[in-house]
C-alpha cells in the first residue's frame, strides 16, 4: 500500500499539470472591418489562471479548409505544447488561433478591397486578445506561426510587421505566385467579371507573395525577425520554399531552413509544432 501511495504521488503532479491547461475553440470577437463576428481559439498553460503573471503570445494559423479548431482537432496543440512545457522545451505561452475559412478564405486583404482580413488580424483581433488574456504585449514575446495557407500569412505578417514579431515560422508555407505573369493569369481568372488594372496586380503581387517581399527588404530588417521554415520533402509546396530559402540565402538573411521526410499533412506538421514552440521560446527565454 505504501507503496502505491508512493507512485501516485510521483505521477499526480505531472497528471495534474496534463489536466490544468486549457484549450477553448469557439470564442469571439466582433469585427467591424469584416461586418461579422470572428470565431477563434486559444491554448491557455497549466498555471495560467493561479500564477498572477503575463505570458509571451504565439499566433497559429491554420491551413486552407480547416478554421480555428484545425490546431486543436488535428494538430493536438493542447498535448504537444502541454509535453513541451513539461518537458522545459518551451515556456509557458498563450496560443491565439484565428479562424480564416468563413466568409471567405485567407489571411490577406482581398484584390478588391472588401474583404480586409489582414487589417482585421491586427487592428481588431489582436489588440482584442491581448488585451483580454494576460499577455507580455511587446515584439520580444509575441511570435507567429503557421501551415500552408497559414504558413503564407505567417510569411507575410511577419514581413508587413518585422516591428511586431520576435519569431517567424512557416511550414509547409504556401508562399504566393513565383512570378507576376503567374499572379496576372492567377488573379484574372478568380476575377472574371472585374477588370483590374495592371499596376493593381502588380502591386498586389509585390505586398501578398513572399519572393518579392524578401527581395524588397531593407537591411535594417534582415535579422529583425528569427525565421524557421520548415516543409516536407514530398511536399507540393516545396518549389516555392526552396526558392525563398535560396532568396533569402542570397540577401544573407539569417533563417532556419529544414526539409524532412513527409507530405502536406497533419503527421508532418503534429512532428513540427514541439521544434516551432523550442524555436519561439528562444527569444521568449532572452536567447
């Protein structure tokens, strides 16, 4: 008996700890810009609610045909970075999961201007959660992340707003058009009853694909964020990130570049998150 008793204390504290975090996948917020109300999720650490302090915030976003709950469902975000805490991988961090599959799909402003996702990200949502949850509201300890089309936003959040994000890590990234004669033949034919003016696609092109955006970047902003990118050697997406590898190899700015063995799907990205959140904790942690 005494024994037993024993080896229940050991294991009740880690099983405590497995039972004290909290994940919750359909709150919301009003958004103006979008005219509708805008469902997102959060992982909140185990001694969250107990500890009194501020907490570094990672932005995770989800691929195309999933919405907020992807990263909770599939990509089990609540066991991973419960493991990762316990384990001193990463630190105890709020995770925000947007969700950007209702009413349209995407994380960029639309061609047309009306429908402005990327304002509604940082004017409405994330002034919103931060300042709801108890967040350390400062670059160093806000990071982003995502994969496929969320690993595209992850790309351009972080190159629109270097000011804001002390990590950047895009898996299997969709990384936009790879020329402008592919954004022209692209975006004239998702918009078949509107004519667009050249200068306009091109503009477009130049602000949502992450080749010229890189190729557009100052060096004062070379190593204002710390890059992990990471896809799948079987990966459709693959052409687009070895170019931005090779690009940003070029303009020597400083990333982290893996290829593993694996496809575009969730028991890639499952093995990727513990990597993204030692990654983000690194600066979290004052590396």
């Amino acid at each position: 008996m005494k024994k037993l008793l024993s080896v229940l204390l050991v294991l009740c504290p880690a099983f405590l700890f497995a039972q004290n975090s909290k994940v919750f996948d359909n709150l919301t917020v009003n958004s103006k810009i979008l005219k509708s109300e805008r469902k997102f999720a959060v992982y909140l650490p185990a001694d969250y609610e107990t500890s009194g302090r501020s907490y570094p915030i990672l932005y995770l976003l989800h691929g195309a045909g999933d919405d907020q709950t992807g990263w909770v469902q599939f990509g089990e975000i609540q066991n991973i970075a419960d493991k990762a805490i316990r384990d001193g991988v990463a630190t105890p961090m709020i995770v925000v999961m947007p969700d950007a599959n209702t009413g349209r799909r995407g994380y960029y402003n639309d061609i047309k201007g009306d429908w402005n996702y990327e304002d509604f990200f940082f004017n409405e949502l994330m002034p919103y959660v931060e300042k709801k949850y108890h967040v350390k509201a400062e670059k160093r300890f806000r990071a982003i992340a995502g994969l496929s089309m969320g690993g595209g936003g992850s790309f351009v959040y972080a190159l629109h707003h270097p000011e804001l994000f002390s990590s950047a890590c895009p898996l299997s990234a969709a990384t936009g058009f790879l020329t402008l004669e592919d954004a022209k033949g692209a975006i004239t034919k998702m918009n078949p009853n509107v004519t667009l003016a050249d200068s306009t696609v091109s503009n477009y092109y130049n602000k949502y694909s992450v080749l010229p955006l890189i190729n557009n970047m100052t060096d004062a902003n070379k190593k204002a964020v710390r890059w992990f990118i990471d896809c799948g050697d079987d990966d459709f997406l693959y052409e687009g990130n070895g170019l931005v590898h090779n690009l940003m190899r070029k303009k020597d700015i400083p990333h982290e570049y893996r290829i593993r063995d694996g496809a575009h799907n969730w028991t890639y990205w499952r093995a990727s998150l513990p990597v993204v959140l030692e990654f983000v904790s690194q600066a979290f942690h004052q590396y």
